[in-house]
C-alpha cells in the first residue's frame, strides 16, 4: 500500500505551524514541523506563509477553526428522526448564534445513536466570511485544501479519544487557552480562556494574588471543574498539559505543582503514543488537524 501523506495547519495569532505526515498502514510518522511568523489579519503575509509550508499538490491539507472563530455547544434531544432532528438543531442553533451573522453550521453526534436513547450533539457555528477567506487564501496560493476542522477536535484526537478515564486537556496558546473535558473518550464540555501561555510560569503559576488576570484564569478553571463534576457525577482524574512556544517542559514543574496544590489533580505532559514520541507540543493542533483521517 502507498504511504499516505497530510499536512495540518494552524493559523494562530503570532505564527502558522503546519505538521506533515505520513501514513503507512496503520504507522504515522512525523516527516516534518514548520513553522512561519506571521500577521494572521494580513492576507497576504498568509498566502505568502502558505506558499512556504505547503508543498504544491498535497492531497490532504487540513485546517483548523478554534477560540473566538467558532461557537459551540452540547446539547441533548429524545429520540427523533431525521427530519424532526434537524429542525431541532435548526431551532437550538437560532438561539445561540447571532441572527445578523451569516455563519456555516454543523452538528456532531458525541454518543453512540442507540434505540431509545436520548441523542447527544456537539453544535458548532463558524462564521461564514471566515470559513470563506481561508478558501480563497489557499486558491490564491495555488493550494488545494481538504477540510476544515474544528482545533478542539484535533486535541480530542490526539489526547482524549482512546481514553478510557476522565480527563482534561489544557492547550495554553499565546493569548487563548483551550481546556476540552472528555469522559471515556467522549467530548463533555469545551471552555476558551482569554489568556495564553503568559499566565504560566515556573516561579508564579496562576497566582491569585499576583494579579486579577492569574485569579479570573483560576476562577474559570474552577467553575469548569465544578460544572463538570456536577453534569457527569464524575471528578477528573488527570489533566494533560500540550501547547506552548517550545517551552512546555519548562512550564511543567510549575503547572504540575499548581494542580496539584490547588485543585489536588495530577498533571502531567500529553502524551499521544509511541509512534509520535518526537512530536513537539507547540504543534499538537498542527499534528491532530494532520492525523484527521487517520485516528
């Protein structure tokens, strides 16, 4: 069998990591990781870093959508077909989405359809002048792309979907931090935190009394550990820490003694498998968007 190759890109705030991979059976490897610096709001620096990071005739180049760009979600309905299900998603997503935004929605079935059963959906919403640009970024740089994914998935694929536990992911970007919640490999709640990786350090880690920004981030997290300990009976057992500019395991002596102290939950470094032991943390979305076919 051919070995299958993908590319994953990240479009973040300062720069676009991009992860290429190679597929053969069922082995990905990591052939490369990029990185380009970048004014995210200049389409043409983005065309330009495209050009760069993309090899010309790729045939599964991913992206994602994340943070502010995308709303999203959980929502639960009783068994219903396929018609009364979509207009019920119609109906939910009318009421959290702005009816002056144009915006392209979907709908994902996070547990198993079972007779009976009440069926549980993660809605996303996506605005619709967004998901156009990057199509015509990447037709401007003569660069067909696959898909557009959603970068909480991506982190899901790669730290939480094989999971047998409850467990959260916490992804510290440069100005957003995303912390995913998955119970048994399930998908149960989703929080965007307006603060990056700054707020992390190995001599002050989220202090309250350091600043209001340390204490607002702290607060977040609790009310996130709280409410998903109420909605799944359940406490979280780890956390997986993933993310940072190249510095991660710099941040982890902290970060681990913060969780630890404060919210008494082990932490540790995601870790994906084996097969992707080389991976550094600053690409993990860039990897997940990568392995969408994949795993």
């Amino acid at each position: 069998m051919k070995p299958k190759r993908f590319i994953g890109v990240d479009i973040g705030t300062a720069s676009i990591k991009a992860a290429e991979i190679e597929v053969s059976g069922n082995r990905p490897e990591i052939l490369s990781l990029k990185e380009c610096a970048v004014d995210p709001v200049a389409d043409n620096e983005l065309s330009a870093a495209l050009e760069e990071l993309v090899p010309r005739g790729t045939a599964g180049v991913f992206i994602g959508l994340g943070g502010e760009d995308v709303v999203c979600r959980i929502v639960q309905f009783p068994p219903l077909d396929k018609k009364e299900l979509e207009a019920a998603v119609r109906y939910e997503m009318e009421r959290f989405v702005p009816s002056s935004e144009k915006v392209i929605t979907r709908h994902v079935f996070l547990n198993t359809e079972q007779s009976g059963k009440r069926q549980e959906l993660l809605l996303l919403a996506a605005r619709e002048d967004t998901v156009c640009r990057y199509y015509r970024l990447f037709s401007g740089a003569g660069l067909s792309l696959t898909a557009i994914d959603y970068t909480a998935f991506a982190l899901w694929r790669l730290f939480g979907k094989k999971s047998e536990d409850s467990r959260m992911i916490l992804d510290l970007g440069v100005e957003l931090t995303t912390i995913i919640f998955v119970n048994k490999g399930v998908i149960r709640l989703i929080r965007i935190l307006p603060a990056g990786e700054e707020l992390f350090d190995t001599s002050c880690v989220l202090d309250p009394e350091k600043s209001a920004a340390h204490k607002r981030v702290a607060d977040e997290i609790q009310r996130s550990l709280s409410y998903y300990s109420q909605q799944e009976k359940a406490s979280v057992e780890k956390v997986l820490i993933t993310g940072g500019e190249g510095n991660i395991e710099g941040l982890m002596e902290g970060l681990l003694d913060y969780f630890q102290r404060v919210f008494r939950i082990p932490a540790e470094l995601g870790v994906v498998s084996p097969l992707l032991q080389e991976m550094d943390h600053a690409y993990a979305v860039a990897v997940g968007l990568a392995l969408r076919e994949v795993i």
